[in-house]
C-alpha cells in the first residue's frame, strides 16, 4: 500500500460502475438504488428518481431510499410526491430533524401552510437551534397571516445566521404586511449591505416607500431595481404608478407608452396606457387603450372593471353595469360586488333591488366572518373619553374632504374624543398632510390586509369604527364584517347602506334621510345628527354676480355633474324643460371630451337644437365657480344626485331644480336645498319638475332677489357651520357608546339642534 490512502474513484467512474451493476442484474433493487444515488450525487435528478422508483417497486421494503428520492423529487418541483416521500422517511426515522424540515419546505410548497408550520416545529424540537427551520416555520406563518408570530420566527432565524439574505428578505416583507415600514426598510438596506444588486431588496424597498408615500425614493429604489435588471417590466410598472400617484401623470404615460412599445401585444400594457389617458382627460383614447386590452386579457376582471368605470364616465350606464357584473363573474371578490352596487346606486329607481343587493354582499362577505368575530375587550365606562376611528380611502384632495375636514379639525381638540385616521388611499398629497394634523394618531393601512388591520385597531383601542366609504373605491367594509371595534357606523361617503349586519349606525340628518322615508332601505339603525355634514366654499370662491336672464332675455340651466350621473332617461326630462321654455338655454359643465358628445346626441335625439346647448369644458376650480356666472338655475340629475356640486352652485347664487325619487341616492341633492329653506325646488314627479321650471322662468325678478341674498341665507343656515355637525356627531357618538356600555342594541335615534343645549338626545319616536 506504500503507505498512501486509496483515492475515491471518480463519480462519472461510480456512475458507469454502477449502470454497469444494473445492466448485469436488472432485476436487483439494490442496483437500482445505488445507481439512483450515483445519478443524484451528478445532479441528472430525473434519471435518479426514475431509478429509486424502479428500485422501490422491486423492493417496497427499502423504506429509506424515500430519504433520498424526497429531496430529488422537491427539487424537481414534484411537492406532492416529495412529501409523501418525506412522510415515509420519517415514519422510519422519526427522530430526523432534517426529514422534518424537508416535509415542511414541501408542504409550504404546496399552501398547506398549517401543516408545514406543524413539520417545522417538529425539526425545531429536535433541532432548536437551526435557522433554515426557524425561516420556514417564519414562512409557513406569514402564509397563515400570522404575521407577528411569522416576524417573530424570522428574527430568530437572523440571530442565528445573521448574514443569510433569505431570512432578512422574508422579515422585510413580514413587517411590509404589517405596516411597519421602517422595520421593512431596515431588513432591506441589510439586504443590500451584503448583496448590492440584489434585484428583490431593491425593488421591494420600493414597495415600502410606496407604503410610507415618500414617493421620491419609491422612485429611486425601483429604478436600481431597474439598473439590477435592464428592461424589467415590473420595475417600469412600479415606476410608472408611483408618477402617478405624485401626479406626474404625462411622465407615466410617455413610460407606459415606452413599455407598450417593446410588446404592443400585451394586454397589460394596453390597459396601464389607458389608465393613465384616463387620468389626463383623454377618455376616447382610453377607451381605445382599454377595449385592446379587453380584446387580448378577455378574463381579467380588472380590465373589466376598467371599460366599466370609463363607460360610466362616458354616460353608458348600461354598459357600465354589464362589464362590472363581467368583472363580478370572473373575480368574484368583495371589491367587485362595491363596484357594482356603486353603479347600481347610479342606475336603478327600484329601491327593492338596490336593497336586495346589499343583502346579497353581506350575505356572501360578511356571514362567512361571524364565527371568527372575537369579544372587545374595551372598557364598557359610559363617561370615559372615547377612541375613534375613521377608515376612508379619500383623506386626500377629495370631495369627502370639504365635508370632513372641518368637523375633524373641530373634534381634534374635543376632550371627549381621541381621533384615529386609517387611511387605506394610495395617493398622499398635500391635503393629507393639513389631515395628519388634526389626528392624534394617523395609520396608512392600504398595503394591509384585513387581518394586520383588525390586530392595529384592537391594539390602538377603538371604541367606534366610522366607515367614511361604503361601497365606493377604497373602502375596506370586509374588515367592519369582522366587528374589530365594539360600536361601528357610516358616515358621508356613500348614499345608500352597506347591506352589513356589523355595521351599526348611519349617520346623516333629518333633511337628507326624512324619518321613516328610506328607513327600510338601511340595515344599520338610523343616527340622526342637526347637520350630517357642513360645506366650507371655496375661500378664494369669486363674487356672484347678477342673474344673468335679467341680461340675457332668457334662462340659463346649468349642470355640472358628471356623465356617469347622466343619462337618456335624465336628458328627456331636462329636454321636456326646454321644449316648455322654447328660449332657455342649458350650459354642460363637468363632462371628459367624448361624454359631451354623447350628451348632446342625447338631446338632439330628444329634439333639442344643439345650439341651445352650451359646452362649459373642464378646468380649474376657479374657473368652475365662475362658470356659474351665466347659470340662472342648476339642474340635478337622478337616480344619484349631487351634494357638492349643489353647495358649490348655492355658494355662488344658483339654486338646484332636483325632484326626489324612491331610492335613497336621489334625495341628496334636497338636503343643501332645505338647510337653506329651497324646498319649493324640490319637485315630486317629472311634470311637477316641469311646472316649476316654466314658474321660475316667469319670475326672474324674485329669482334675481333670492340669487343676491343667497350667501346670506347659506351663512344664516347651519349649512355652513361645522360646529353644529361636529357637536351633533360628538353627541351621537357618546349615546351609541352608552347603549353599548349597557348591553343594549343599536337603535334609531335623533340629535335635535335643541338638544345641543341640553344632556339628552331624544330617542326617535
């Protein structure tokens, strides 16, 4: 031997003497299994398993071959047979950390996230101190949504192999769940302290400056991203959304034109394209953009959602309806259903179906919730002062905001009230940042699921939930289903119920919900407040000025509610009120290049002259307001009508003709109008809206006197006093709380203007 230990022979030398030992005996499960092995070991995985499955099928009894074949197989993406493999091993050694482990990673594999979770606690046990195991579990967590318990994992595993990109990866994007964003920054510039061009920590530290609205740097991390990977889609997407959002909308397109380019086959880029000629006012083109984009993804809902949402605006309705209950079909989610019953609300006059549909959201969105509602553990203390938080995706440059801001910044030195804002919008302008300071405490929860948002609002103790959205965009009426605070309500950003058991309360007034007029239509218990919300105008708003018909020689309708409020069935009523002033004119504010198209063909279609038509195009606020200089008299539309778009005419002179229909959405327009004491405006039917037209037409005297004292009466009423909706929410909000401390059920109440003066609301009769 000369002394000298033998060399190993060469695996391609092992290999041929292993094909050899089959070749000689075929029938030899051994032979297989070695050779198995031989090919494992050169990384030829699929003639491995082939060979221990042939090995196993001669000799079933060869129970430890699956210790081998199981990671063969996971590494093949084969997750059903790996663990099954796993589970067989195991059965056999039982005490094998790493079979453990390795049942875990498959089962994650294949979303059964519990079990994983349960095969990574069991190498743990034998194991306590392995990372790999510690990670997993982490992972198996994180896919259950226990994100606190996932982090926790996670941090251990980065104790122990501190310098292992995975695990801070997989923490990163643990605490970007649960909205800790500086924690998620941190574990990703560690990333990037080792890796530098790591793809993932670059492009996900985007994701979290996105989430914290520091968009700028949003900006610049996907951009590295981008260098990492020259030409990635993802990394321009992300980049062109994030421009949006800062409202550099022509920089978003020139990029999403740019990406459509390189693939002028792909849906996707069709519709980013298209969402961003929406956002400039370019709506034929959208629509254009948008209808590629359906020819070539004819199954995403969200291109669906899209086409429905511009037909709206282009005053299809019907079409709009159509393409949202297409959407619907195909992701059959909560959002989907909102956006159908928002258009809905737009459309339909039968308050039975609009009703029924309600009931059919909770019904498929809220029951499935109830057995996992849990107790609150809050205080139940009448007097003591109270939590209370408020969930809109529209706390930004946003019409809800001209209603809410100024009870907000009235209640945020209330001492009976400690205000918390969820704001689950993505845009964070400079208005959010005005709101920020009249809330305490101020949560961004948009990239947040449902669970992470329910274990912040327990955390921060809410007593009262108020939901500023109902089935609008943004809303999260899925996490009230879940009853995450003891008492919950509905305020102002939706004119109609959310159909939700959980929700208790709808907070409006008497003039915009009259007593027992819509009651049926709400699942939630009526909170009727002196002023459900006040309207501050504009500051630089300019001065009225004379009526115009005295001028003129004629009247001059006015609207500016938008396509989607439109309509044939709207247009033939305002028609038959030109056919009966065969002088009047009629100015169309407010409608994209396109939809005033399809508004005039509406008229003309109804016999109107088109030159009597007078087209206002789209502008400043500034020029909105001026703009009504040459309206006599605004018209509403129906079966959804306006509310700021009413304040914004009464503020400049111009009264709303309006009539109310069956349906909750359409008596919103009446409420600004009898706060100011303009109920004679308010018509019944269609040939009372007539009868009325022609009478004012014919006092233009009496119209000319109410349009110069109309600031007056707007700053005589409680229209323009926020104090009064704010002392009334506050009222309101303290006697649902007091019911509650009592074990009692929500019920129908009304705060009297009286009342504000006095220690008890009155309970209605």
């Amino acid at each position: 031997m000369n002394g000298q230990a033998k060399r190993p022979a060469a695996p391609g030398a092992v290999l041929e003497q292993r094909r050899l030992a089959v070749r000689k005996n075929p029938g030899s499960a051994k032979a297989h299994a070695d050779l198995g092995v031989a090919l494992q070991s050169t990384g030829q995985l699929e003639l491995a398993v082939a060979s221990q499955r042939r090995a196993l099928e001669l000799d079933p009894g060869l129970v430890w071959l699956h210790a081998i074949l199981a990671p063969a197989l996971k590494a093949l993406g084969q997750h059903e047979g790996a663990a099954d493999s796993y589970r067989k091993a195991i059965a056999l050694q039982p005490d094998n950390a790493t079979l453990h482990y390795g049942l875990g990673e498959a089962l994650r594999a294949l979303g059964q996230y519990q079990n994983a979770a349960d095969s990574y606690r069991r190498a743990l046990a034998l194991r306590p101190e392995d990372a790999d195991s510690h990670n997993g579990l982490g992972a198996a967590l994180h896919g259950l949504g226990e994100f606190d318990s996932a982090g926790d994992s996670f941090r251990r595993a980065m104790e122990l192999a501190p310098d292992q990109i995975d695990v801070r990866l997989n923490l990163g994007s643990t605490a970007l769940r649960l909205g800790h964003f500086d924690a998620a920054a941190a574990a990703y510039n560690a990333v990037l302290q080792l890796r530098p061009d790591h793809y993932d920590a670059h492009f996900n530290l985007g994701l979290t400056y996105d989430g914290m609205g520091q968009y700028d740097a949003a900006v610049a991390s996907y951009q590295q991203a981008l260098r990492v990977r020259p030409g990635d889609v993802n990394a321009q997407r992300s980049i062109s959304a994030t421009l949006s959002r800062m409202g550099k909308v022509d920089e978003a397109l020139a990029m999403r034109q740019a990406v459509l380019d390189t693939a002028p086959d792909n849906g996707l880029f069709h519709f980013d394209v298209g969402q961003s000629q929406h956002a400039l006012g370019q709506l034929g083109p959208a629509m254009d953009s948008v209808k590629r984009a359906l020819a070539l993804r004819p199954d995403d809902a969200s291109v669906h959602t899209c086409m429905a949402f511009l037909h709206m605006e282009a005053g299809e309705r019907d079409l709009s309806l159509e393409s949202y209950r297409r959407a619907l079909q195909l992701d059959p989610c909560p959002a989907a259903y909102s956006n159908m019953l928002f258009a809905l609300s737009h459309c339909t006059n039968d308050p039975d179906e609009l009703f029924s549909e309600h009931l059919r959201f909770a019904e498929l969105f809220e029951v499935p919730q109830r057995p996992r509602r849990t107790p609150h553990p809050n205080v139940p203390d009448p007097g003591r002062r109270l939590n209370v938080g408020f969930v809109s995706a529209d706390l930004h440059n946003h019409a809800v905001v001209t209603f809410l801001e100024p009870i907000v910044e009235l209640l945020t030195h209330s001492t009976e009230l400690t205000l918390h804002a969820y704001s689950n919008g993505a845009i964070d302008d400079h208005v959010s940042q005005r709101l920020r300071g009249y809330f305490p405490h101020w949560r961004r929860i948009n990239s947040l699921d449902d669970n992470a948002v329910e274990r912040l609002i327990r955390a921060d103790g809410i007593d009262i939930l108020i939901d500023v959205s109902g089935h609008s965009g943004g809303n999260r009426l899925p996490l009230f289903a879940r009853k995450p605070a003891p008492v919950q309500a509905c305020w102002m950003g939706y004119a109609g119920t959310t159909g939700l058991e959980a929700m208790d309360y709808y907070i409006s007034d008497g003039f915009h919900l009259p007593e027992g007029r819509y009651d049926d239509q709400f699942t939630e218990k009526i909170a009727r407040i002196p002023l459900g919300a006040p309207f501050m105008p504009e500051p630089n708003a300019p001065d009225i000025s004379p009526l115009p018909a005295l001028g003129n020689g004629y009247l001059t309708f006015g609207t500016f509610n938008r396509a989607n409020k439109l309509s044939p069935e709207v247009i033939a009523l305002w028609a038959k009120l030109l056919h009966a002033i065969p002088d009047a004119k009629l100015v169309l504010g407010g409608l994209h290049a396109g939809a005033d198209k399809a508004v005039i063909g509406w008229f003309v279609n109804e016999g109107i002259d088109p030159a009597r038509l007078i087209v206002q195009p789209r502008g400043t606020v500034g020029e909105y307001l001026a703009a009504h200089d040459r309206i006599d008299i605004c018209l509403s539309a129906f079966p959804y009508s306006g509310t700021t778009t009413v304040c914004h005419a009464l503020w400049m002179g111009v009264p709303t003709l309006t009539n109310t229909g069956p349906t909750n959405p359409s008596h919103a327009a009446v409420c600004s109008m009898a706060h100011l004491g303009l109920s004679s405006f308010v018509a019944d039917d269609d040939e009372h809206f007539v009868r009325l037209g022609v009478f004012l037409s014919q006092n233009l005297d009496e119209l000319a006197s109410l349009r110069a004292s109309m600031r007056e009466r707007f700053t005589n009423s409680v229209v323009g006093h926020p104090i009064v909706a704010a002392t009334g929410l506050e009222r309101a909000l303290r006697l649902m709380w007091e019911r509650w401390c009592a074990g009692l059920p929500p019920e129908a109440f009304r705060v009297r203007l009286s009342d504000l003066m006095t220690s008890e609301p009155e309970p209605e009769a």
